[in-house]
C-alpha cells in the first residue's frame, strides 16, 4: 500500500475533508501506513490539509 490508494480515494472524494483516522477505515489500511502516505503528498504539495481545531488533528482533501 502507498500513496497511490489514499491520493486516488481523497480525488474520488474531491469535496470533503477526511481525517486520517477516517481514511484508513475507509481504505482498510493502517494508521501509521496513512500518516506516512499523507505526509508524502503534503510534502509533494499534492492534496490540501488544515487544522481541525484540535492539536495534532488535521484534515486532508484532493488539491483542486
């Protein structure tokens, strides 16, 4: 598992923001296996992120 899954499931779901814990419920895939894909695409610039208010609580979504 990679990247790939979670920058193509966030760009089937181009409107909403996910958190990872919803991601990797939704993908079947590990937290940790999540976290380090997301940080990637942050990264590479390639999917949007914020703050959800919370500390160390974010939420993640497909660059338009």
């Amino acid at each position: 598992m990679g990247q790939q899954e979670v920058y193509d499931f966030l760009k089937g779901n181009k409107r909403k923001w996910f958190t990872s814990k919803e991601i990797s419920g939704e993908l079947d895939i590990s937290l940790g296996s999540i976290t380090t894909s997301l940080k990637k695409l942050r990264q590479c610039k390639m999917i949007d992120w914020k703050n959800a208010g919370k500390r160390n609580l974010f939420q993640y979504r497909f660059k338009k």
